[in-house]
C-alpha cells in the first residue's frame, strides 16, 4: 500500500475545519534602493581663447565649495590648459597616466589624478579642503592623444564622489567634446562683448544645437560686460541683437581683480571677496543653483544631511550622452 494520498483524499484534508493551514505571506513592498548619489556637472565652453572661462570655472568652483559643497574642478585643454597655475598649483597628472587607465578606471585609481586644492596646515573645515584639481601637464597635440574612454570612464568614477563637477572645455572640438558637453546638467557657451566674439558665439550655439540636437539651446554667458559702457563699448541689447537671442548671465569687467587673483594663485573670491566679479559670479551661481531648489540656500549641507535627503536631491538623470 502506497503512502501517497489519493485525490479523494485530497478533498476530505481540503474539508477538514481545524487543518492548519498556514497564513498567506504578505508580499513586503519591495525595498527601495537609493539611486547612487551623481554629481551636478557644469561645464564652460570659451566661445574663443581669452574671453575668461577659466577664470569663471575657477571662481565657480570656488562659490560652491563655500558652500560645503564637494567640488571637483577639471580642465578638460590637454595642451594648453593653465587651470592648476591659475591656482598655483602643478598639473595633478600626465596624459599617459590617464591613458594607462583605459578599461579598468575605478574610484580608487581616478582619485589619484586630482590634486586637492590649498596649502598644507589648513583646517579641514576650510573651503579649499572641498575643492579638488584635475588638470593635466598640456602636451603638443594633447587633445588628439587623451583616451576618450578614459576621460569619460574618469569623469562617470568622479561623479559619483563630488556634488559639482565644473569643467573648462576648450574651444576645438574632439571626439569626447559631445559627449563631456552632453553628459552637462548645466552648459554655457561663454563670451565677451565685442562683436567678433558674439558672431562666434551665435554661430557655435547654432552648430552645438544642431549637431546635439539640443532642446533648449546652449546658453550663453556675457563676460568682462560693462554695464555702463562708453567709447564704442557694446550695450546688452546691442549684444543681444548680435547673438539672437539673450544671455543667461552677464558677468562685469574687472580687471583688477582678474589681474592679482591669477598673479597670486587664488581664485577672485579669495583676493577680494566683495569685488565686482566676485558679486556676478556669485549671481550666475545663484541662477544655476536655482534650478536645483535644494542647493539654492547658502551651506548646500544644512539643506540636505541625510544620504536620503542627498539623494532625493540629486535624483539621477538621464545624461544626454551615451557614456561608453
Ligand atoms: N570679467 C573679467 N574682467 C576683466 N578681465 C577678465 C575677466 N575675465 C577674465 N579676464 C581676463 O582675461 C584674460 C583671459 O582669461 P582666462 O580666464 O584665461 O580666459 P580663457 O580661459 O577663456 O582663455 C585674463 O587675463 C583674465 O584676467
Ligand atoms: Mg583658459
């Protein structure tokens, strides 16, 4: 005789009042995972050399990282870059070292291509502790010879350990520009108020949108702008006639300021910290921050402590480039 039961027997258990059966488990909500926490990249593209991207990127930074802000700086010109002498500082790393780390960039191995910036003996409590430098020794040709995996693969490793990320892009164009300017939450084509520079601007802000396909437009930053200019100086709404369309900032002449900050290695805010260009940068930081309500206060940490709040904050987006 078999010990299995037969289907009649089946029923009569099924009938049977007092049989335990066991309470149907609940199915638990599914655990939310919190999105990892991405860096805000910004990123400045001088429309043509010297209208003052890097002396913008490098104040830039330095607002976001008074406000407790991790910030990594990164001079993306591998030939002509002069982003670490602006802070006198020596190039945090050499092409080949980048290049090297194609196909097996991690967090550990990206760390060793940035320099913190400040002096030895500062308080970690002091802004230069949150602002970080990459910014390679510029080689003839350096643009053609950096590996764009390696940058890329660099930049996605550093995004997930800083809150900004502020690029100065240079101006020619290489196969990893797209994809630097579309991996951007924020993009500004930066420009001086004269007229050649402004043509440039409209012209490069047509081809970006066209060849990106950019919805809006790349926004453009009038820089060493006069407000009340005289003698042939250009007024905002000449400026804007020439682009076709207005700026999204409009940053003051003074050179002054420029002059001692980069001949001592500081940023503007630094040397004089209620300077003009101090005042408008700290403006344009206003006005991009507050596209991201929860930094637009003024010790971005205060608003957002927990790693929960940080991420709700920083809600993982969907960059406009296909990182490779
Ligand atoms: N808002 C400004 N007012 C006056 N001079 C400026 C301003 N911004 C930049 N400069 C000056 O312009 C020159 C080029 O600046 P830089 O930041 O190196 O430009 P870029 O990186 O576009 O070549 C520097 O001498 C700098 O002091
Ligand atoms: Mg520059």
């Amino acid at each position: 005789m078999t010990d299995q039961p037969t289907d009649d027997n089946i029923l009569d258990l099924l009938q049977q009042d007092d049989l335990d059966i066991p309470e149907p488990v609940i199915a638990t909500k599914p655990v939310e995972t919190t999105p990892p926490i991405e860096a805000q990249i910004w990123a400045y593209l001088g429309v043509a050399g010297g209208v003052g991207v890097t002396s913008l990127a490098v104040q830039t930074a330095w607002e976001l990282s008074k406000r407790d802000a991790r910030v990594l700086l990164v001079d993306l010109n591998f030939e002509r870059g002069d982003l670490a002498a602006y802070l006198d500082m020596p190039p945090s790393l050499k092409i080949c070292e980048l290049n090297k780390a194609e196909g097996r960039m991690d967090a550990n191995l990206a760390a060793t291509f940035i320099k913190p910036f400040g002096k030895p003996g500062q308080t970690s409590k002091s802004p230069q502790n949150q602002l970080s430098v990459f910014s390679a020794k510029g080689e003839l040709g350096g643009n053609d010879k950096v590996s764009p995996p390696a940058l890329l693969a660099f930049l996605d490793c550093m995004s997930g350990g800083f809150d900004f990320i502020v690029m100065d892009v240079p101006l020619m164009w290489r196969s990893w520009t797209q994809a630097v300017i579309g991996a951007a939450d924020k993009f500004a084509l930066v420009t001086e108020a004269r007229v050649p520079a402004l043509h440039q601007a409209r012209n490069l802000a047509e081809d970006i949108t066209a060849l990106m396909k950019l919805n809006p437009t790349p926004e453009i930053i009038l820089n060493k702008y006069e407000r009340r200019s005289l003698r042939g100086g250009l007024s905002l709404i000449d400026a804007h006639k020439v682009l076709a369309c207005e700026t999204s900032a409009q940053i003051c002449v003074d050179e002054e300021t420029l002059r001692a900050a980069i001949n001592t290695g500081t940023p503007a805010g630094v040397y004089k910290p209620n300077s003009r260009y101090t005042k408008s940068v700290h403006k344009h930081v206003q006005n991009w921050l507050g596209a991201f309500p929860v930094y637009s206060g003024q010790n971005i940490k205060q608003k957002v402590q927990s790693p929960e709040q940080r991420a709700q904050a920083i809600k993982p987006r969907k960059r406009r480039a296909a990182r490779r």
